[in-house]
C-alpha cells in the first residue's frame, strides 16, 4: 500500500499548488527583475523570452551525474484519467477533477523526471514548463486562489480516498521571479507520506520540485541553475 500511496502523491502534486508566495513588492519593480539581472536583459526581454521547446526542457532536467550516487530515475508511466472526485474544497471542485491530477497544468511545452533515492521510498520528481510568463503564472495562480481556503480536503481517485493537509512554507524569494512552497501531508489506507513541493518561475519557465522534503532542499537551487542555463 505504501508503494501505491507514494505513487499516487508524486502523480498529483504537480497541480496542488497550494503555495505560500512571497511577500508582495510594492516598490513598482517589475516581476521579472532577477532574471533581467542574471541575463543582462532589459526586464521587458526577460518577460517575452520565447518557450522553450519541450526536448530543450528534457535537455536541463536533473539527472543521475547531477543528483549523485544513490539516485535511480524511474520510467515515466503513461497518463491515467481515473475519475477524481474533490471532497472539502468547493473551490478546486470548480475547476474540475483534473485539478487535482496536475490536469490543468497544460503547457504545451513540458518535461518531467522523477528518481528513487537509496533503494527506499524516498523520491524526487523535478517539472519543467515553458510558456509566457504570464500565462505560466495564470495557470498556477488560479489553481493557488482555489486553493487557499483549502486546508484539508480529500481527493477520491480511481476509486481511492486520499486525505490531503496542506502547511504553507516560506518561499526561497531569491530564487526567480515569482516562489511558491508548501508542505503535504497525502494519508490513505492508514499510512501518510509527507511531499515537499517547490514552484520557481524565472520568465518563460516554470520549475516544481517535489517530493522528500530534504531532498528537495538538497537539490532545488542546483535545479533551477540547470533549467536556467544559457543553451
């Protein structure tokens, strides 16, 4: 059951952005800032960057050499379309079942990777979306409007209850242009499994990094460095 458990968790916590943002900046600076000055660019340069095309994403996605020793990447599973049901949170109810199953999540440009670590249960799963910046944080802001009211709810899927509990964290701010963190507590059939997840846009790209909390910490700033990185 746990397998199945932590299976299910990685495989929705891609939409469940359920994140703490920063504290606003009122000081007029434009949201792109950090990136313009990383790149040299003007900010409005940084904002209209070109997607990146899905295999570019694939090609900045962490991988073994980058992770260490202990880390195995696991095959990616084809998508399944289980009826889901949302229980607690009217809100994200609204937005459909998908919601919870990381359906609205649909960029047209996206990579994903997930690795086991040590042999154990412990996973990491890192996303890379490309889009316009806008659209990239429309996406994810209409999910975290939906969701902030939420702080317990249950997801059935495929027949399945999954309690889910939701703490918000502080978000790295000097990372990107815009941070997102929280910390999950997914329980079913007695058991819990507890998933950090971090969501990081630097212009025209989003990363999320989910999964073990120390790992996620261990390895989000060496993430958002490769992702980021001149082609």
């Amino acid at each position: 059951m746990r397998v199945r458990v932590a299976t299910t968790v990685l495989g929705i916590t891609a939409a469940l952005l359920v994140v703490s943002a920063c504290s606003t900046d009122t000081s007029g600076t434009k949201p792109d800032t950090a990136a313009s000055a990383r790149s040299g660019k003007p900010a409005d340069a940084a904002q209209q960057a070109a997607p990146l095309t899905s295999a570019a994403l694939e090609a900045r996605l962490l991988d073994e050499s980058d992770l260490g020793s202990g880390y195995l990447r696991k095959p990616e599973r084809p998508t399944q379309h289980n009826d889901v049901t949302v229980i607690g949170c009217p809100a994200l109810s609204e937005l459909g079942g998908d919601a919870a199953t990381g359906g609205t999540l649909t960029f047209p440009h996206r990579a994903k990777a997930t690795f086991t670590y040590g042999g154990s249960s412990s996973e990491l799963s890192e996303e890379l979306y490309s889009d316009g910046s806008n659209k990239l944080s429309d996406g994810i802001g209409q999910i975290f409007d939906a969701m902030t009211g939420c702080p317990t709810y249950q997801v059935v899927a495929g027949g399945t209850p999954i309690g889910i509990a939701s703490q918000k964290l502080p978000a790295p701010c000097d990372l990107g242009d815009e941070q997102w963190s929280q910390l999950l507590t997914f329980s079913a059939g007695g058991r819990s499994t507890v998933v950090k997840q971090t969501a990081i846009r630097e212009g025209s790209l989003l990363l999320i990094v989910s999964g073990s909390p120390a790992l996620v910490d261990r390895h989000l700033d060496k993430a958002l460095t490769k992702a980021t990185a001149a082609s």
